[in-house]
C-alpha cells in the first residue's frame, strides 16, 4: 500500500510540474496549468501503481 501512495504522490508532482511548464509558454494561466497537470498525474500514478500490484 505504501508503494502505491508513492507512485500517486510521484506523478501529482511529475504532472504539476508539466503544467507548470506548460504554463511558461502561455497556453494557460498557472494556477489552471497546474492543476490540470496535477489531476492527469494522478490518474498516472494510479494507473501505473494498479498495473504493478498485477504483476507482483
């Protein structure tokens, strides 16, 4: 379970992080950029900690 909150946590920095990024090249405001970023990362991460408590 704790390797799974780990993998979340990882791709809500990793996606704001893009959305932030994202945000310097004046697609979006900030605010919205990080958001967005922080709601795919956490999608992401949930996806990606689903398909490794698979394979264990």
């Amino acid at each position: 379970m704790a390797e799974e909150k780990n993998y979340i946590v990882r791709g809500i920095i990793i996606g704001a992080s893009a959305g932030i990024l994202l945000s310097f090249t004046g697609y979006v405001e900030m605010g919205r950029g990080a958001a967005l970023g922080m709601i795919g990362g956490f999608i992401a991460g949930l996806t990606l900690a689903k398909r490794r408590q698979g394979k264990d």
